[in-house]
C-alpha cells in the first residue's frame, strides 16, 4: 500500500521545515498534545518511556513522533537531543494535504495497514 502518492511526496517535501535543536533539549515529552513527526537529518536522539531510556540512539535517517502526527492525542514518550540535532518536521495538515485526502480516519487506516507498528 502506497500512503503518499508520488505527487505527494514532492508536495510534502516542499511543506517541510527544518528544526535545529541543542544538545540536551527535549523535543519531544511525554504526555504533550502535537501533530508532527520528525525525521533525524544530524545529530542523535534517546527515548525515554516510563522513566526508563530505551536502548540505542536515533541517528540519520531514523523518525520518531508518526503516531501523533497521524493519530493526533499524547506524545507516548519523551525524545531528547543527545547532540545537536537537525530534523525534518512535518505537520499532520502538511501531511494530509500532501495525500490530497482530507479523510483523516481513512489515511489512518491505509497507514496501520502499511506499518502495522502505529496500531499500538
């Protein structure tokens, strides 16, 4: 299942942003209410759930937060910038927009069916 059609994905690109965060920065905390993800372009990020760091870093080309941005609701877990991070932000609205569905339920269900992962 393709959830982004090729016009899509060159829509998206041009709706990100770029977001630069210092060493030692929460980018993301548990609990907060956001719509986007981000992908990692530089730098290294842990997780933290519960308290607990999960092991291993996220480094280039990993993401982290597309739960909320396709789901909406509450960050599950806090991402702190162990270096300083550059990443690729973007929107629910930018995302669905760039589907050229405004069916938000609907690219929900094409996603989980993709990444079977979101489900949780």
């Amino acid at each position: 299942i393709d959830v982004l059609p090729p016009y899509g994905l060159e829509r998206l690109a041009q709706a990100t942003t770029w977001t630069e965060r210092p060493a030692g920065d929460d980018v993301t905390v548990v609990g907060a209410v956001e719509d986007q993800m981000y992908i990692v372009e530089s730098g290294e990020l842990s997780v933290w759930v519960a308290g607990e760091r999960r092991p291993g870093v996220l480094g280039p080309g990993r993401w982290f937060g597309e739960v909320a941005m396709l789901r909406g609701g509450a960050r599950t877990a806090t991402v702190v910038a162990e270096t300083d991070v550059r990443l690729l932000t973007i929107t629910r609205e930018d995302f669905l927009h760039s589907a050229g569905n405004d069916d938000r339920e609907e690219l929900v269900l094409h996603a989980t069916a993709a990444y079977p992962d979101l489900r949780s």
